[in-house]
C-alpha cells in the first residue's frame, strides 16, 4: 500500500491546524500607514559642542552604543508624549525609527524629539560689551562663550559647572500668587546638589546688579533664565538644599515640554530628521478595506475562472488558496510581520503566484492524459506534479530572490511588501504541492471520478490546447519580426524617459508631500495659482480623486507646510490632512541609490541563477527579456506622468519575478525537449515548447488579471498605481518570455554556430 497520499493528507492537515491555530491567537500588528498616526525616522549626528567643566571629553562619536543611549532617552521623552502603543527601534547604526499610531499632528512630537536637550548651568563673567563679542557667539577666550540672555542683551559664560545629568527630576508648575507664573522646578542629585550650592556661592560674591551674581540657565545653546542669586544668599555658602526653579515667560505647554525635556533627559548627541510620514486614521481604514475588498473579489473571480477551466481540480485548488491565505497570515503573525499598504498589496498578489503553481501541474496532467502514456487521471496528475516539480521550484526561487533583495536594499513599508511576498510565495508552494496535492490525491480515487473522468478537469485537453493542435502554428519560424516588434515598443518606451522625463517621486528626490480631502472639488490649475501666490510657485498639484488633491514641494518647514494648508483649505472651504511625507534630501539621495542597486543587483541575481538552472544562452534572453520590461514599464509610467517611487520599485521587482516565471516556464520545457529529441533543430524545439506551455501562460496570466484588476479598481490612490504597474508588467511580461525572450534565444543559438 502507497502511504504517500496519507502522509502528504497528515501533513497538510498539521500545517492548516497549526496556522488556524496561529491566526487565532497571535495578532497580526498594522503599519502606521493602515491604522494612522505618524513615523519620524531620526539620524544622529557628531556631536559640534564644545567640551564643559562636566565634560572634556570631545565630541562625541556616532556609532551604535550612542545610538542605543540615544534610543533610550527618546522612549522617556515618547512614554512622557501619553502616545498609545508606541515604537520605537534602531536602524543600521545611526538611524532611530519612532511609529507613533493615531498622532496627526506630528509637529509637537518631531520637535521634543528632535531637540538635544543639552541642559547646562553656567557662571556668567560678565556683559559682553565689544562688538566681537557680541558677533562672535564662540569668542576665541578660552573656555568661554557668548549667548544673548531672555532679555537679548548678550552675556559672556564660563564653561558648564552643571549638565542635565546631575538633575534629578523636574517639574512644570504654577504659582498664582508668588507672581511667577508658570515656571519648572528643578531638583538635582547628591552630586549636583553639592555643584549647585558651590555655583550659586562663587556667584554670590559678586555686589547685587553685577551680572556676575546672575547664573545662566542653558537649553540647547539658548539662554532659558539667568536669574540673580538672591542677596540673601551668603558669598561661598551658596543655595542648599538641592532644588531650584526655572522662570521666564512660560506658558503651561512650554513649561511642562521643558520639565519633559529635562526628565526625559539630554541626548548623547543631536538628532536630524530625516523623514516623517503621516497618515490620517480614516485613509488607514479605507486602505484595510479597499485591500479586503480586493482580495475577496479577486479571489472570487479567480476561483470562478479556475472551476470553469478545471472543474473538480479547479474546485480543490480553490480550497487551497483559502489554506494559502490562512497560511499566509499565520506566516505573518508568527514573524511579528508588520502588515502595511504595499505589504497588503503583496498579500493579495501572492494569490496569483499560488493559481500559478496549480495551473502549472493541471496542465502537465492534460499532457500526460492526452498523450495516452497515462490512461487515468490519478496516474495523470501524480506525473503532472513530478513534471512541473522544477518549472515550480524555478519560478519561485526568482520570485523569492526578488522578495530577498527589496527587504536588503529597500525600506520602509516596500520592505515591508518584499517580507510579504515572500512568506505568500512559500506558502504558494505549501499550499500547491502539499494541501492540492493531498485533496486531489484523494479526490482521484473516488469510484465515481473514476467513472467519469472528464470532471476531474484532466481528461481533455482544454480549449487553447485543442486549437493550438489543430493549427499548429509556426510562431518561431522567423523570429527576427518578434525582435523587431519588440524594437519598436522599447524605443517608443525610451523616448517617453528622454521626452516626458521620470518623474521621481519625494521619495526618491527628498521633499514634502501632503494630501488632502477636500470639502468641495478643486481643480489642480487653480490651485497651482493659489499656491504660487502664496509663495510656492514650483508646487506640483495633482487630483487623485473627486475631492482629494495632492501637493508636492520641496523642502518645506513646518510653518510653510501650514501655510500649503491654509491656501487649499481656503481655495476648498475645508480641507482634512490624510497624508503628510517629508523626505530629507540626503536620505532620498540614499533611496534612490539604493533603487537602482536593488534593480541592478536584482537583473544579476537573475541571469546567475538562470545560468545555473539552464546554460548562459537561455539567461542571457531571459535577462535581456527582464531589461525589456524594465525600459517599457518605466517608459509608460514616463508617458503617463505618474511618480517612480518606492512603491513602483516593488511593483518593479515584482514585474521581474513574473516575467521570469514565463521565462523559466518556456525554458524548462526547451530543456526537457532538448533531452527527448536528440538533434531536432533549436528553434522547431523552442516553437514546440512555446506551444505547448501557451495554456499554462494564458490560464495564469487570467488569473493573476482578475487579482490585479481588483487591486487597481478598489486599491486607492496608492494601490492602484501599483496595480497598474503590475498590470502592465504583466502583459509585456508575457509577451517578453514568448515573443523576446525566446526569438532572442534563437538568434544567439543561431550566431553561435
């Protein structure tokens, strides 16, 4: 007895409990960008202060014991912000990446976080009277430094007898009848309290009105208060008792930021921001919906399509896509996977790669039951999963290389989109070769199915494969007009790149973008105008829907980008903020390096493993057919003016990972011909393998239609540029592995001889 069947039964079920298991216990965590709120991503920087009385040690060094220091004080000043859920992780060495869910407002946050706190307390010598000195806020004196007090009237310091670290605690408080106002008070450790009572006591030296017995209280290179000591206080006897206040013209939000600040502690070192991210809680919402909604029609349609072409078969692998979703979202949960936009994208793509594995061993087993050589379905099928084992393996390790190099070279939520595809592809397989197998092993042994074997969906050859056997048509007899064709559509692709120009998005080119929901319809020109009036004549406006526009500038501080807001909300009567990026310079020159590494580390990877797998002939085509695409995608994105971003990099790679699929679909099938056939000539043995993979090609490329036709119909904005993207990648990936990748392979066969 073949305990086979069993064993694949058992482990299928194993797989599909653990992961029912896991999807109902572990909870899959959303990105900001699907839930709201904001990310600042934040870079250190080397410390330009000069050494103090507490500190002569230098600069300080930026590298990954700093930024740990630094990570630590920021989650006392975020813990201190009432943030609900934050998070907040290192990034390489040097970046710090805060996630901060349900905060629009990201202002108040980026400047607590971003200020170095660096509170200290000075001697004053004295007024600074020269010209120089007034000039000059670091004079040339050593050990000492020019600041303008709360007054404005310059005052010359001596080094730092005290630092932030010597405090103990602060707080922000009120005192209606001293007539102070709001003010923080201060209470410093043992050490510090010792250091205050010997500053205080040198200043107390000094006749009362010299500015010599005032003490100068230091935020961040900035004077915050230089009281005078009190005249009750004795010379060298000092302020005991460990506790002082802060005054100054605080009101109840700067007092309690600067008692944060002062609890929260100084930073190691400054901190720049280098990009922040803003969603609105209600476009979070609309994209969790649309993506749902997408995966269920597109789902639903591919599934329809699947029964009607393969019957019995096609209602099992309907059964094992709903397994590859469950498996999919457990893979997610189990890895702490956080689930974003793009990633939600990649979720629903995956299903496509899974209808691809099953449509591959449905149509091996046509063959095999056509050619007689299997005189039943269940001797079919069990041939058609051992022949289509490689063709499966191949187009999925390209796909996982893809999946691999945008989690190592790309950031953000596109890492996000490659963790994703990647956990969809592996259970693409699982759910393939292991639940499909197991229900149609069992499903082939039914008495009745025996009986009638055409409802299993094997037993005929399908419509495609039918004609294509009657006509049997000649397609690589001359394979140059193929090149030709493809010719022609790349130099119409290029010159939409040397014409219209790429229109790289903020991501790539640093700068601030913001959308909006407006109130009432605004045209895109009119408000191009308004924004130009308000001094922002390079703002580029684009509608992405019926009351939704988005604006696109340079870099732009946080009171410009109010005054972006104020122009369209007046020009609207209303406007709601839904999305707000901002994207250092140096950090989008990064990502745009980076870009082209991953497309160019990822065009290499391909034609090494395709090399490998087959012979440097047939991946030089298939690598040559990926740079085809890559031109013609880019080129129409070119002509249609829609921004190359980060998401567009994901459906980039993707694209890549499709068009090698067909590629090493057609391939595998050269190769096993090559070794059945001995001496037939090449390209009558590449036009034998086109043929007899075209079904697969078109059933799979109608399936992963309707998944993609869904994401661009109800994905938004945003998903729905990636959908088309892939759209258009699809079609020109198909054509490519067929009508480029495979003449092209003739011809070099040809000039080789």
């Amino acid at each position: 007895m073949n305990r086979s069947p069993h064993v694949r039964g058992l482990i299928a079920l194993a797989v599909v409990a653990l992961s029912l298991y896991v999807a109902l216990t572990v909870p899959v965590t959303l990105g900001l960008d699907l839930r709201g709120g904001t990310q600042i991503v934040l870079e250190t920087r080397p410390s330009t202060a000069p050494a103090t009385d507490a500190d002569t040690d230098g600069d300080a060094e930026t590298d990954t014991d700093v930024t740990d220091r630094t990570v630590e004080v920021l989650r006392g000043r975020i813990d201190a912000l009432g943030v609900a859920e934050p998070t907040i992780t290192r990034s390489g060495t040097d970046r710090i990446v805060v996630e901060l869910p349900g905060l629009q407002d990201p202002r108040k946050a980026a400047d607590v976080l971003g200020r170095t706190a660096q509170l200290t307390f000075h001697p004053v010598l004295g007024t600074a009277v020269g010209p120089d000195d007034a000039a000059d806020p670091l004079p040339k004196r050593a050990r000492e430094q020019v600041m303008p007090d709360e007054s404005g009237h310059p005052l010359r310091l001596r080094t730092a007898s005290l630092t932030g670290n010597e405090v103990d605690k602060a707080a922000a408080r009120f005192d209606p009848q001293g007539g102070a106002g709001w003010h923080v008070t201060v209470d410093f450790t043992g050490a510090g309290e010792a250091g205050w009572a010997r500053l205080t006591g040198e200043a107390a030296c000094h006749a009362a009105g010299d500015p010599a017995r005032r003490v100068a209280i230091v935020l961040d290179d900035k004077i915050i208060s230089s009281p005078e000591v009190d005249p009750s206080v004795a010379c060298r006897s000092g302020i005991t008792g460990g506790s002082t206040r802060i005054t100054g013209s605080f009101d109840d939000a700067e007092a309690k930021e600067l008692a944060l600040l002062i609890n929260g502690g100084a930073l190691p070192v400054p901190v720049e921001t280098i990009e922040q991210r803003t969603v609105g809680a209600t476009l979070g919402a609309q994209a969790v919906t649309a993506g749902a909604w997408a995966a269920v029609i597109g789902t639903a349609l591919t599934a329809v399509f699947i029964i009607a072409v393969y019957r019995i078969m096609g209602v099992l692998a309907t059964v094992a896509l709903a397994c590859y979703g469950l498996i999919s979202y457990a893979g997610l949960a189990a890895l702490g996977a956080t689930l974003t936009l793009p990633g939600l994208a990649g979720f629903v793509l995956a299903i496509g790669m899974a209808v691809d594995a099953n449509v591959l061993v449905f149509e091996r087993a046509r063959e095999e039951y056509a050619s007689r050589l299997r005189p039943t379905p269940r001797s079919s099928l069990a041939a058609g999963f051992r022949q289509a084992f490689s063709a499966i393996a191949d187009s999925n390790i390209t796909t996982l290389i893809a999946a691999g190099l945008l989690f190592l070279l790309a950031s953000g939520p596109v890492r996000g989109f490659g963790v994703t595809l990647g956990i969809g592809v592996l259970a693409s397989m699982v759910s393939a070769l292991v639940i499909t197998r197991a229900l149609a092993d069992y499903a082939v042994a039914r008495p009745r199915l025996r009986r009638r074997p055409r409802l299993t969906g094997i037993a005929h050859t399908g419509v495609v494969r039918e004609r294509l056997g009657r006509t049997a048509p000649n397609l690589m007899g001359h394979p140059r007009p193929w090149l030709a064709a493809s010719a022609a559509v790349l130099v119409l692709a290029a010159s939409g790149i040397a014409v219209r120009g790429i229109d790289l998005g903020v991501e790539f080119t640093g700068g601030r973008l913001v959308a909006y929901d407006t109130a009432t319809p605004v045209h895109p020109d009119r408000a191009r105008g308004a924004l130009a009036d308000a001094g922002f004549p390079r703002a580029v406006v684009q509608s992405s829907g019926e009351n939704q526009l988005t604006v696109r500038t340079g870099q732009l501080s946080d009171a410009q980008a109010a005054t972006v807001t104020e122009t369209v909300s007046g020009l609207a009567g209303g406007a709601d903020k839904i999305r707000d990026e901002a994207i250092g310079p140096s950090l989008g020159k990064e990502l745009r390096q980076g870009a082209i590494v991953a497309l160019m580390v990822a065009l290499g990877a391909q034609l090494v493993y395709l090399a490998a797998r087959f012979r440097w002939l047939l991946g030089t085509s298939a690598v040559a057919a990926l740079a085809h695409d890559v031109v013609i995608l880019v080129g129409v994105f070119a002509w249609l003016g829609k921004p190359v971003d980060g998401v567009f990099l994901a459906a980039l790679l993707t694209v890549i990972g499709y068009s090698v699929n067909d590629s090493v679909v057609v391939f595998d099938r050269i190769r096993e011909l090559g070794r059945r056939k001995g001496e037939e000539p090449f390209a009558r043995l590449a036009n034998r393998a086109l043929l007899q993979t075209l079904p697969r090609t078109v059933n799979t490329g109608m399936g992963a239609a309707f998944i993609l036709t869904a994401l661009a119909v109800l994905g938004g904005d945003t998903l729905s540029d990636f959908a088309l993207a892939l759209l258009i990648g699809l079609a020109v990936g198909t054509y490519s592995s067929m009508f480029t990748a495979t003449p092209l392979a003739i011809e070099l066969h040809r000039r080789r001889r």
